[in-house]
C-alpha cells in the first residue's frame, strides 16, 4: 500500500496497537516501508516513495 506520509501511518498503527514486522520507517531502494501484520497473519507493508 502507498503512503505519503509514512511517519503518519505508523503513530496510526500503533494506536490500534498493531502486531509489526518493521515498525520503525526503513529505508529501501524506492523509499521507505514498514510492515505489520493482519488479523489473520499476512504481511502488509506501508510504502513512501522518494523523490517523485
């Protein structure tokens, strides 16, 4: 999923006190991420592009 602010999105997550994989914005080629985990224990990542 895509984001533009994904410093927003984590402080989201965390108050609904979400399972993270990466909760801390990692850098990454395109950007940053982060990644948490659904209900039902799939992986689901945040991604902020840079520089477009």
């Amino acid at each position: 999923m895509l984001t533009e602010d994904i410093y927003e999105k984590v402080q989201f997550l965390k108050e609904r006190e979400v399972n993270f994989v990466i909760d801390e914005p990692t850098n990454c080629p395109p950007g940053k991420y982060i990644s948490f985990r659904d209900p039902f224990g799939n992986v689901l990542e945040y991604l902020q592009f840079e520089n477009l």
